[in-house]
C-alpha cells in the first residue's frame, strides 16, 4: 500500500528512535523515502536529558517555530532493547510537545503494544471502569501501586499528543479509558482479517472445505469475543469453537479446565487442527498447560496464535515445549524478527509484519489518497522452520505455499 498521489506533503512520522526499523517501514509505506534521521535529531544533552530537535533550513528565519505549521505528526513507537519503556514513554511526550509548540496541527502515536497497559486499575474499585465487578482480592492486588495506564494517557494527552493508535489491547479499562482522555480519538485495532488470510491460504492447518476438523479455542472467557469474531471472519461453518477456564491457584500457578459456558465440548474433535488465540504472552506457562490439556484432543496440528509476543527466556524455554506445535504472532514487539531472540523457538515461529497495514489505517484516519491493498502484510519465517520453502515476503504469494 502507498499513496497514490507519493508522500503527503503534510504528514510527518517519525519515531522515539530514529533507527527503529518498525516506525521506518510505516513511513516508507506511506510514501515517506526521507530517513527520520534526516527529519527529526534526538538530541542528548551532556546530563543524559533528552531534547528532540525536527530540523529546519538553517537560513529561515521567517517560519521559526511554525516549520510543522499544518501538519499531522506521526510518532511510531515500539520497544526496544536498547532503551526502556520509561526512556521511550518519555521520549513520546518530548516529541509531541516538540511538534506542537512547533506548528503541528495534530500529533498521532501509534504504540502497536501499548505501553503501562498491565497496571490498567488501581487500589480502588473507582481506579479502573472493568467488564467485571472487582471484589476485595482484585482491589488488593493493586494496593500501593499506581493507576499507571490512567497516568500515562493524561500525560501523552498534556503532551500534545491528539490521537492514539494501538493494536490488540486486551484490557477493557484501557481502552475505555484512552477513549474517555482522547474523547473518542483512540484506535484499537484487530487483525481479525489479517489472521484470517493467513490461517485460510497458508499451510499452517488441515481441515475440510467448510472447516471440519477445525477447532478455535479462547483460554478464557475474556478472549471469547475476540476469538467469536475470528470465528466469523473465517466463515467456515463447520470449524468449533471451544472455550478453557483457568483458576491461579498462585502467582504462576494455573490449572486448566474446559468452562462451563464453551459452545462445544470435547466430543467428536479427536485429531483436530487447534488454533489457541491470545493477545499477549509473556512467561508462557498458561499457555503451555492450555495447550498440554488440549492434548487430549489428540490434535493433529496445535497452533498457538498471539498479537504480542514477549520473547522472554523464561518463555522461550517454556514454550519449546512439544505440546506447541508453531507459533503465530505479530511483529508489534520488532525484535521477535531477531533469531537470536526467537532461540530454539524459531523452528515454530511465524511472524506476520503489519507496518503496511498499520500505513493504511493511518491513512484512512488522515484521509489520505491511498492504493488500497486487501492483505497488507508480509511473511517472516526462519528456515529452521518445517514449513520453509523459500523466504516468503508477500501475502499474495501464500498460495504457493498451500499448494
């Protein structure tokens, strides 16, 4: 997807880095070939502070301070492992009040793993508006923290920052929340049809032409309705979806059970192709016990979908476990492309890269002429993968792979 008319003159993206290659790829996508190097320094003074600078034309002195007069500033931010979440965060408010005390008629973040999304209530039962009634324990798991998400979207609005883009936050309190700050002004999307495309073109699964054989499973009742809705967007009539309760018995201790309220039992899946979905995993062990207890299907494929995927030593390890057969996920954490940080994992991972489709909701948001794309997005697989032909780029060419 590119512009159809080439780069906006009033569209800006930049980055809290300027080497970040995620926020490079949505600024190429979007018809931006300028470096953000060459758009915006990052400044450090000798005491370590931060001070952004977007660079103008040394000799103009008649449009000082308005040089992003009429623009829309994007500012992509994901994590890193050369700085932390709180140097990036902070970078973030930096350069959106940098853009508008210099003219920008509206900033954008886009934060693909929304940052301070895990502290998403607070040690009051009015610190956090959730789609469940808190009882005393879940008000004293918070007692003596912060309400962070609430602080950190004040902050990005005191900022100048007008819109938000994410993707995939699980957390109803955030997001209605975020709403609430950016009066409406908050875009969580969901790669519903991007994960649909790729379940129904690749080779990941077998199942029969309406689904059969064909088992979707949420890990517990608050993924119901987005598993529900990749259900739909499928469409195939015949696949079943099964729903799994989880009771912590301790901090990382689980036990797993088939929930009382799932659309279907085990009955008549033996030898199923299983597809657990999640939003984000970050020490793997529910995951690995959800997928052990699915075992008893017997599957014949057990596919572990996930939007943010923390590649932590402690879940790697976990999840070279062999009841995971390949794992789905996103490119929002950009450093699960490393293969270092994949480790013995990459014979399993599959990475879905969405900067182009990131791009074109950006653009939609902006109104923007764009050449639309129907799958914006590419294929990131290591050859250690069973699954590996070639290096595969491009949506489009999954049916060479099906085949």
């Amino acid at each position: 997807m590119t512009l159809s008319t080439g780069q906006s003159t009033n569209v800006v993206v930049v980055s809290n880095s300027s080497d970040n290659p995620f926020a490079i790829d949505v600024a190429y996508a979007m018809g931006q070939h300028e470096d953000i190097a060459d758009l915006i320094s990052m400044k450090q003074f000798m005491n370590s502070e931060f001070c952004p600078r977007f660079i103008s034309d040394e000799a103009d002195f008649d449009n000082i301070g308005r040089k992003l007069k009429g623009k829309s500033v994007i500012i992509v931010s994901t994590g890193s492992h050369v700085k932390s979440r709180q140097e990036l965060a902070m970078a973030n408010l930096i350069i959106a009040r940098a853009a508008k005390e210099n003219g920008a008629d509206r900033v954008i973040l886009v934060e693909p793993d929304l940052f301070y999304s895990a502290q998403d209530r607070g040690p009051h039962k009015s610190l956090g508006e959730t789609s469940f009634e808190r009882d005393i324990q879940d008000v004293k798991k918070f007692d003596g923290q912060p309400f962070t998400a609430k602080l950190y979207a004040q902050l990005l609005k005191l900022s100048g920052v007008d819109t938000v883009m994410t993707i995939h936050n699980h957390s109803d309190s955030v997001q209605k929340m975020f709403t609430e700050v950016f009066e409406g002004d908050f875009h969580n999307l969901i790669p519903y049809e991007i994960y649909a495309h790729y379940l129904l073109n690749s080779n990941i699964l077998n199942y029969g032409e309406d689904g059969e054989g064909l088992v979707l499973c949420a890990p517990d009742k608050g993924a119901r309705d987005f598993v529900k809705e990749m259900f739909k967007t499928l469409g195939l009539s015949k696949a079943k979806f099964i729903m799994l309760d989880k009771d912590r018995t301790a901090e990382r201790k689980v036990e797993i059970t088939l929930h009382k309220e799932s659309e279907h039992t085990f009955d008549g899946l033996d030898g199923a192709s299983i597809v657990l979905f999640d939003d984000m995993v970050r020490t793997g062990s529910t995951v690995v016990k959800s997928c052990q207890f699915l075992q008893q299907i017997n599957p014949e494929r057990m596919v572990f979908a996930v939007s943010h995927f923390y590649a932590s030593d402690e879940g790697r390890e976990r999840m070279a476990h062999p009841a995971i057969g390949e794992i789905l996920t996103l490119n929002t954490l950009p450093t699960i492309l490393n293969r270092d940080e994949q480790g013995r994992l990459r014979k399993k991972m599959v990475v879905l890269k969405v900067e182009k489709w990131l791009a074109q909701e950006l653009c939609n948001i902006l109104d923007l002429p764009q050449t639309h794309e129907p799958n914006p997005y590419k294929i990131d697989m290591s050859s250690k993968n069973p699954r590996f032909k070639r290096k595969i780029w491009f949506s489009e060419e999954l049916s060479e792979l099906k085949g």
